[in-house]
C-alpha cells in the first residue's frame, strides 16, 4: 500500500501537537499540586523559580556534549543560540536567530511562544511566566559558561507577556557590550 | 632495601625475538629484571568497605605471574576515611591500618610470583565520591557526563588533608610489602584536576598557570617522597588531555607538568593520555596500535627518569622496538593482560600464538563505570581466577564429541573439551574455520583485529589435538553414523528476513553475502536490522561510497553492542551519514524503496534499491534429531541465542568445561 503523504503528516503533527500541549498542562498541574502542599504562605514565583532552575540544569548536562570550543568561539556561540532556541522550539514556539553587530552576539526571538496562553489559561501571572523561562535559560547559560569557562552573558530586550509582541534575547560576550 | 628480583630470560625464545623487552631497568635504587609492568586496574573485586578479597587476590596472582619477574601494580587504593576518592564499588582502600594485612596479602602474592609489588595511590577527584552526595576538585566545574556526583571546591585544608592522606596511605603500603608507589594523576581524577587549565579555576596558590596548578602535585610527590624512603616512586600523568574543546592543557603544558613531577623526586613517569571526560578516542579498537607511541618519545625529551607507557600497545614487536629505538622505557599493560593475564608470559616462552588477544572492546571498562566486577568481553575466566569451578579440569569420563560450527563458540568449546581429555571432532560446512568473524571482522575501523581470536582459537585447537572435518555439514544422518557422545551446536544463528512477503524480491541480500563480495549492491542501500552486524554492513557500505540508511526493530542502536565501544560507532554512522530509524518495522519493499512503519503506526517511505538483511534468529534444526538418538546436547552461541562474539566465547567455554 502506498504511503499516503499529506495523512502520515497530520497524524504526525497532531500527535506533536498534542505532546507539546501535554507538557504544559502537565506542568501547571505540577504548579498547583506543589502550591496546594507548600500551603498558603507560599509564594508561587519561588516554587516556579525553583522548578525552571532545576530544569535549566537539567537542560544543561544534554547541552555539554554538543557544544565545543574546536571550531572557535564565534561557532560555539551561535550553536548555543541555537541550542538554547531548540527548547522553545520543542515546545511549540516560533524562533529565529538574528546575527548581532559582532560574531559573538546573537539575538534569538521567539516570534510566536505557547506558554503565556497556558500561563492565563491556568491563572498564573505573565511576570511569572516571563521570570520562570529568564531562569530556565539564564540557568542553562550559567552551566555553560561554568563547564566551558567562557563569560557569556543573556539578557531579555522584550517579552510576549509584557505585550511586546515577540520575545527578544541578546546573547552575547560581556566585552563586546 | 635490599630486595633482589633475579631472572635469567637469555635461554628464552621471547628474548631472542624481543631482546629490549627483557633488559633489566633500575627505578630508583631498586632493579627490575625486565621492562613490564601490569598498570593499575581496578577490577571491582574487594569488599565494599575496601577490604582487599580472595577473587581479588587471585586475580592479581594471575598477573602477577604473567609479568615474569616486571611490575605487578595492584589497583589504585582510596585513602580517606569519608571516601569522597573512592571511584569504584570494588575499590581497596588504604585509609586506616586495618586494611594492611589485606594489602599485605597482594604485595605477598605478587613476590611468590617472583614479580615486583607496586601500588598506587588514587584520589579519583571529579569522578569519584560514587558512596557520597558530592565529590571534590579544585573547582566548581560541572562534569560533562551525568553518572558523577556533584564537585565541592576544595578548600587548602582539604589539600592539605589530601596531601596528608597520600602519605599515610603510603606508609601502609610499604609496611605491607609493595616495593614501588605510584600516584595516579590521570583521565580526570584529583590531580589531574588541578593540573588541568578546564577543571581548575583557582585563584590562590593552587591555581592559575601551570605551576600553581601542579603544587598540589609537587606538594605530595616531595612529602610521600620523604616515607618513601628507597622504595621508589612513580606518577602516572597525562601526556596529552584531549580536552581541546573545553580549553584543557596545551601538551606543552603537559610536559612542563612531566618536568615538575620529575624535579618533584619521581622515579618513573607512566605516559596516558585523554581523559574519562574527552570526546576523543583513545583506547578503543578503532585507534591504531602504536598510535600514542609519539607521547612516550616526547616524554622522554622532556625527562630523564625512566618513562613507562600503555594504550594500545597489544603486539610486543611495538613496545620492543621503541625500548630499543630509546622512545620508551617500560611496556605497561592492562587490557591485553585481562584477556591475557600471562601474554607477557607466553611472548617470553616463544608461545605468542597462545595469548587470547584483547579485542579492545572496552567492555571492561563498561563494566566497572556500572558498579559491576570485571569482566573480559573475550577472557571467560576473567574474576574468576579464585574459582575451582570456572577451571579446566581433567573429565572425569572421556567422551567423543562432536562440535557441528567451527566459529567462535564451536572452537572455544572444542579445545576446552579436548584438553580435559575428550576426543573432540569439530564440523564446519565451510571450508575454513571462523564462522561468522571471517565476515564481522571485514567491517571497518579495526574490526579486523577480531579475527585474532579465530587464530587464537586455531592455535588452541591444534595443540589439543582437536579433528577438522572442514567442508563437511552436520546431518542428522552424518550425527546417527558417527553416535557421538556429546553434540554441541555452535552452527550459528539462521539470518532470518522480514515478515512481510516482498522480502522475497531479487534485491534484497545476506549481510555475510554482502562482507564476502558476492551478492550484487547498488547505490542506495538499506540495512534491515539494527544491532552489531547492520552497524557493521552500513560502515562497510558506506566506506564503498554507498548512501546508507539503517532501519531496526530495537528501541535503540547497537544494543549489543557495550556502552564504552557504542559512541565509536554512532560517532561513525555520522560520519558516515548514514540515517537510522530504531524502533521501526519494514511493511513493503518495492523496485525503489521500502515503506518503513514506526512501533506507534507512522509510515514513511525511503528510497533504496538494495535490502541487505542483517536479522538473526536462534536456530533449532538438528536437536530434534540429536534427542531422539538419546546423544548428549548442548547448544552455544548465536544457535542458541544471536548475541555477540562474547557471548560465543563464554558459552563455548562453560560448555567446555562442563561436558
């Protein structure tokens, strides 16, 4: 039987899909178990923090294989970039990497991210969503630049949930700033 | 001291052949007669609480003879009390007096065997701490690989402890017997981790450039050189990290550490290089013998102590001619002397066709970073050596066996069988022996070292008087005109195709008819079968220039194939661009391609115009009939269950010695 094209694709991509949407309600199903026992004096920011933190290390360890400063530190910070674009990519997100002024400054923007629909459809707050995934990432860079002693540096320029439409990070040398 | 180790080797054929392998060679104050030296091993032998164990005391007895007068180095020890050294399950300790009459027990064994006792020191640094939440280093680098415990920078009252521990564990060492201490500072253990620009980050003292990052080194070399007394001591340093891509030592920086070492008080420098942690191969099969031998020569334009090396140095014509060329002082070994406890041995006597060659699997290696004992991918007695039921014994009743496969098992199995005193015939349909290896060892990136165990075998075999009947198959009418007394299969797995009915089309072939050259393969070719023989089709394929794709029913590639020797060829199917689909069953071939289905129910297509069908199944025929005549049977190998050449041997000889 010959294969069908266009039905293998969207089986294939509903079931992406649907993946990618189980990870988060799973996630914001975690969100409230570990607020329901912390009890009511917790502030959700600190277990969110606290959760993206332990993914960023977690993300990291997988990071450290791929990257190498053999093919020069230009190469290794845009294979970062590209690494650090592929966890949103995973999850369902619109990301593009722009080349910075410099070889060693790259700007990644998420033109289109899923997490702040489920951040409202779960009632939490866009700070938070936007402090949980500085964490996450800024945690992977920490990891990074201590496994390869480098001094790169990430910061946020603007964010889907402070309305700017898209999220824009520059990743980039401090020296070069 | 005091200590003499006198060996006359001159009426030895080995001495004649590899004369600078048994010159004598003065460490320090102390003579050795010959130029060998078994390297530190650990082995996951001893107790959990470091105490030194019979199987251990037998294994190193083992080595202990085979090194015919060398160096015999037991494992590297742990020497603190809250074993945050400690890197293995089954690692000796030295850290209190108590564990003195268990190391005594070596250093005796080792100088029954008329051998020189050496051990060695070992803090394993960012590796270690398998028992404790975190391990130490200089600094506060994560580790590339997951299995390590979290590191803790050390602060100076933690070297200094740590240089304290180092000379505690020595005196322990020297009451107990051993006549040469040996510092480990290599492939990422504690010193090495200061000596190394990635892992050392320090700002004080013991950091910085290269000589603040070997004052730890320097530091405890010159405090054990001062118990040490005339019992010499020696460091095992890296040559060369490997560690490019995450800013390591530069080799220069490497030698300035050799130069430090030396002007330290060491007496000899064991050369390795790369570490646990580098993303280069460095030992594995698919790394020429001899390779490093450049390491050593630029050692010795570095140093004047005597300068000792491994790593793949399996055939002593290499280490013999750089003894004598002046790139090498010492022949040091450990794998070919886990296949091979008496390889040195036996290149003495003149009886180089008897030592069981180490395939380089790593598969030992696998094994420790597991938690497991030692085991040889190819030595079946390997940490065993202390058990009466693992040995060759005299059969109790002579019996005439009939061996139908002349492979890996059936020829393991044969001799075993012939020299406990049993006539053993052995069959082959082929006419010449090494069943399925003669095409595996066709693959590329050196497995053509794996023919070597079919010499081996050969050799055996011939000695103990084991009949060919070569180019004659087993039959159940040839097994009811010969009634043997014992059959044992060792015919080799059947190569089975796909269950769907296009498997029958004229393009697709055998994996063997493909490594022997005589089925037809066009350009585009897919492998049906994800383990060992798909893998090794593929490289060999795509050498030819072919576009490789790989397709498997396994959930992952190579799963027989050991973790430690895996990433070489998942590193080569890149490479080599060759595509894999694990997981996943072939629904139809046609003139262009196959459909291939994933285990959850996707289809794709991909083009090939060749099938080349590397699945195996146990196969059965002749038991029925075997049985029915009332004979003894056993089965071994791939007929019993397609694993790997290990699995061959192992069967093969516990069948041997069980019949």
């Amino acid at each position: 039987m010959p294969v069908d094209a266009e039905r293998e694709i969207t089986r294939l991509h509903g079931a992406l899909r649907g993946a990618q949407g189980v990870i988060k309600t799973t996630f914001y199903e975690w969100r409230q178990t570990a607020l329901e026992l912390a009890g009511p004096n917790t502030e959700p920011l600190d277990i969110i923090l606290k959760f993206w933190e332990i993914a960023g290390k977690d993300v990291a360890k997988s990071f450290l294989p791929a990257l190498n400063m053999l093919k020069g530190e230009d190469a290794f910070v845009m294979n970062l970039a590209r690494a650090l674009a592929g966890t949103g990519i995973a999850n369902g997100a619109v990301v593009k990497l722009e080349k910075g002024e410099s070889p060693d400054e790259i700007f990644i923007k998420w033109e289109r991210c899923p997490w702040p629909t489920f951040a409202k459809r779960y009632g939490a707050s866009m700070q938070e969503d936007l402090l949980g995934c500085d964490k996450f990432l800024q945690t992977i860079l920490d990891e990074v630049n201590l496994f390869f002693n480098t001094d790169l540096k990430l910061e946020t320029q603007k964010a889907i949930p402070r309305g700017n439409g898209v999220c824009l990070r520059r990743l980039y040398k401090e020296d070069k700033k | 001291m005091g200590k003499e180790f006198n060996w006359d080797y001159t009426s030895y054929p080995g001495y004649k052949k590899h004369p600078h392998l048994f010159k004598p060679i003065q460490l320090g104050k102390l003579t050795i007669p010959n130029r060998i030296k078994y390297a530190a091993t650990e082995d996951n032998l001893n107790d959990k609480d470091g105490f030194v164990t019979d199987a251990d005391v037998a294994y190193i007895r083992q080595r202990a003879k085979g090194v015919v007068g060398g160096i015999c180095t037991m494992q590297g020890v742990y020497m603190d009390e809250k074993r945050q050294g400690q890197g293995y399950v089954g690692q000796a300790a030295a850290w209190d007096d108590k564990y003195i009459p268990g190391l005594k027990r070596l250093a005796d064994v080792i100088h029954e065997e008329g051998a020189v006792a050496c051990c060695q020191l070992m803090h394993c640094g960012r590796v270690g701490a398998i028992e404790t939440e975190y391990c130490q280093g200089p600094s506060v680098v994560p580790q590339r690989l997951r299995i390590f415990r979290p590191v803790q920078e050390m602060s100076k009252e933690d070297i200094k402890q740590c240089t304290k521990e180092h000379v505690e564990a020595t005196r322990r060492l020297i009451e107990a017997g051993f006549d040469i201490v040996e510092i480990s500072a290599i492939v990422g253990y504690l010193i090495s981790n200061f000596l190394s620009s990635y892992t050392n980050r320090r700002t004080d003292e013991y950091g910085g450039d290269v000589r603040g990052r070997a004052r730890i080194m320097v530091e405890i070399i010159k405090e054990v050189k001062k118990v040490c007394g005339d019992v010499p001591l020696g460091i095992r340093l890296c040559a060369e990290e490997l560690l490019d891509d995450v800013r390591g030592n530069t080799p220069e920086e490497s030698m300035i550490t050799y130069e430090l070492a030396e002007e330290a008080g060491v007496d000899y420098i064991s050369v390795t290089a790369g570490w646990q942690e580098s993303i280069l191969p460095v030992i594995s099969r698919d790394i020429p013998q001899g390779s490093w031998l450049y390491l050593a020569k630029r050692a010795k334009e570095h140093v004047r102590v005597p300068v000792s090396m491994a790593y793949r140095l399996f055939k002593p014509e290499l280490p013999n001619k750089a003894i004598g060329d002046g790139d090498l002082d010492i022949w040091e070994m450990c794998r070919p002397m886990i296949a091979d406890p008496l390889m040195p041995k036996k290149v003495l006597e003149g009886r180089e066709e008897d030592v069981r060659p180490c395939v380089a699997c790593n598969l030992c290696l696998a094994r420790l970073f597991r938690d497991a004992p030692m085991t040889c991918y190819i030595n079946p007695v390997c940490a065993h050596e202390w058990d009466p039921k693992y040995q060759i014994q005299p059969a109790e009743m002579k019996k005439n066996v009939m061996i139908a496969g002349a492979g890996p098992a059936g020829l393991e199995c044969a001799y075993v069988a012939a020299q406990r005193g049993h006539e053993v015939h052995v069959y082959d349909k082929k006419e010449e022996l090494g069943g399925a290896i003669i095409e595996a060892s066709r693959a590329p990136y050196g497995d053509d070292e794996l023919y070597g165990v079919i010499e081996f075998h050969k050799a055996q075999c011939e000695k103990a008087g084991v009949k060919f009947h070569l180019g004659t198959e087993v039959t159940a009418d040839l097994i009811e005109e010969e009634m043997p007394d014992t059959v044992v299969l060792a015919t080799g797995p059947n190569y089975i195709k796909g269950e769907a009915p296009s498997f029958d089309r004229a393009n697709v072939v055998s994996v063997l008819d493909v490594l022997d050259g005589t089925a037809e393969v066009g350009d585009k070719v897919l492998i049906w079968g994800n383990r060992k023989p798909g893998i090794g089709v593929g490289l060999f394929l795509a050498k030819q220039g072919k576009k490789v794709t790989i397709v498997g029913s396994e959930r992952g590639l190579g799963k027989d194939i050991n973790p430690s020797f895996r990433w070489r060829y998942s590193a080569y199917l890149r490479e080599n661009k060759i595509t894999v689909y694990n997981d996943c069953e072939i629904e139809e071939i046609t003139d262009d391609g196959v459909t291939t289905v994933t285990y959850d129910g996707f289809r794709f297509p991909i083009k090939a115009d060749t099938v080349v069908c590397t699945e195996r199944r146990a196969n059965e025929s002749l038991q029925d009939a075997i049985r029915e005549e009332g004979i003894e049977l056993f089965v071994v190998g791939d007929a019993l269950v397609p694993r790997n050449l290990s699995s061959a041997v192992h069967d093969g000889y516990r069948i041997g010695i069980r019949i």
